[in-house]
C-alpha cells in the first residue's frame, strides 16, 4: 500500500498556472531596440537557441514528478508483530586453558569444550528475537565484547570469533558476573538474565564469586550457570589406558548456590545432547516474549519519481543541444 507523508504538498501542483497568470504580460508596442549587425546577429542566434524550448507536456510531467517526490511517498509492508516484553541477556563464556580438552562428544566426533560450546550456544542465540543480547569473555579478567544489542547476528559472529587464550588461561568468574551487572540497564520492565557457562572455577579476578553474587541479588538479576566437561574420560598413557575425570576442577557447589541464591537454575554439561537439552530448558523457562504489539514497515519511494524527473530533464537538454550544434558539429569544425 503506497502513501504519502506530506500529502499536503499536492498545493503545489498547480503554482506554475498561478505564476503565469500573474507574471506582467510584456507589451506588444514596446519599442524595440537597435542593436549594431553584429550583435544583431548573436541576439538572432540565442533567439533561436531560447526558441527550442521543452513542450508544454514534458515541462508538466517533470513538475508533477518533482512534486510527487517531494511529498514523500512510501510503501507501507505488511504487519509485523513486535514482542510486548523487554529482556535483557547477558551470555559469559570461559576462554580459560581448560576450555580446549577435547572431552566432549557432538554428532559422533569428539571435539574441544569451546567448539561444542560455540556451535549449540549460536543456535540458542538465534532463537533469542526481540530479547537485548550482550557478550562477555572471560579468562584472566572479564571483557565486554557485545554490548548489550538487539542484534543476535553480529554476538553470534563476536562468538564465533572468540579463541582460548584471547583474554588468558585462568577463570574470573567473579569478575564476569560483576561486569555482567554492571552493564545491565535498570528497567523495570525488563527481565535481566546472565548465563554463565565455565568449565573451572574461580582461580583469578579482583572480586570472589561471593562479591559478585551479593551485587547479583542487590540489582535483581537472574542467573543460569552451566558446568561444562565430561564426567568420565579415558586418558592414555605409558601404562595403558586409564578412565579420568576430566571435569574434577570444576567447582558445581559454587555454581549451585550462584544460581540458587538469585532464583536461576545449575546445568551441566557432558556432552552435545546433555548440553542442546539445556538451551530447550532455558527457552522454556526464559520464553522469548509473546507477540502482542504490531508495526508497519515503511519504505521510501521517493527517489523514483524523483530519478525519472532528472532522466527527463537530462533528455530534454540533450536534445536542445543536438537540435542547436549537433553532438559531431564540433569535431568536424576541427578537421575543417
């Protein structure tokens, strides 16, 4: 459906009419005035050139295409349903030393704990439309590295290109989940939610788990924490071939009570299935918003009209141009 913005601007229309109707009228007795031969002759010549005019019709056109431009048409999509509940979710990743062991099973191969990570946590991400996203990296110390944005595609991509070692080899869980609060807007509207996912514990940071979580509590955020790695690994050596536990270092007590203590759930993680059944989990229990609220996209068409109007201008004054020199005229000057 086509509309206009300033449907008002239609008045223009007919401003040339009401100019030529109240310009003076030139007096046919004016006297005339004697000119020497030789600027007669160039007076003779622009007399010419002024008589090849644009017709009445194209002049027309071109004023209606101009007038039409300028009141901003715009075609109006199809309804869109826009969700009618704010949340904002903050996504912590581990980019600890621990994270490349490759304990982790996903469609028959076995692969690092980052890759599983980086490839079931990209689907979750997609599923998150209308919900505000931020990313934070953290290993040594903790990095804001998407601000928080309605744009899934681009923390996705900001995921995709993270790498162990980026931001060190130890764990500060403390300092994500104080840099996650602190970047959360205050809304009452909104549901602030952090995921932290690590395969550790805190071995690093300027704040403890315990300082991190009393700030958690004190701002009302929510949060879900998942403990990453095999339960039982066979690990190869000299003697044979011994079962390992590859996950021993993670510490489950503290990731329970963080997610305890601020009404959120523990996960964990020990292989693709276990951890693809943890997004459907929080998908229900964080449920994207229903769609209640609507909108319309608009898009501009002005620039049609508005293009075809210098298309006609420019033809018409290639055309006065030919019609007066010739476009060879000049070049065959040259060669006479």
């Amino acid at each position: 459906m086509i509309e206009f913005a300033w449907p008002w601007l239609a008045l223009l229309l007919p401003a040339p009419l009401l100019v030529y109707w109240l310009s003076p009228k030139t007096s046919p007795n004016a006297a005339a005035l004697k000119m020497p031969v030789l600027l007669g002759s160039l007076s003779r010549h622009s007399v010419a050139v002024n008589n090849k005019k644009a017709p009445l019709w194209l002049i027309a056109i071109i004023w209606i295409l101009l007038v039409c431009a300028s009141m901003r048409p715009q075609w109006l999509g199809e309804t869109i349903a826009l969700p009618n509940e704010s949340r904002e979710m903050i996504i912590a990743v581990d980019l600890s030393g621990s994270m490349k062991m490759e304990d982790m099973r996903h469609n028959g191969k076995t692969v690092n704990r980052l890759t599983l990570l980086k490839a079931l946590l990209g689907d979750f991400i997609e599923r998150r439309q209308g919900d505000r996203l931020g990313l934070i990296l953290f290993a040594d110390d903790a990095y804001m590295q998407t601000p928080m944005t309605f744009d899934r595609h681009t923390v996705k991509q900001m995921l995709d290109e993270s790498v162990i070692g980026l931001v060190g080899q130890k764990t500060a869980i403390g300092d994500a989940m104080a840099l996650a609060v602190k970047r959360f807007v205050s809304k009452d509207d909104s549901n602030r939610v952090l995921l932290l996912l690590t395969d550790g514990q805190n071995t690093s940071g300027k704040i403890t788990p315990e300082q991190a979580l009393d700030l958690a509590v004190a701002k009302d955020v929510t949060i879900y924490t998942v403990g990453i790695g095999a339960e039982v690994m066979m690990e190869r050596s000299l003697f044979g071939t011994r079962k390992v536990n590859p996950s021993r270092d993670l510490d489950e007590e503290t990731l329970k009570n963080i997610a305890k203590q601020t009404s959120g759930s523990y996960f964990r993680a020990t292989d693709g299935a276990s951890m693809a059944n943890i997004y459907t989990l929080l998908d229900q229990l964080e449920p994207v918003a229903q769609d209640e609220q609507q909108m319309r996209p608009l898009t501009a068409l002005f620039f049609y009209p508005l293009a075809l109007a210098l298309v006609l201008i420019m033809l018409q004054l290639a055309l006065v141009q030919y019609q007066t020199y010739g476009f060879f005229n000049l070049g065959s000057e040259g060669k006479s």
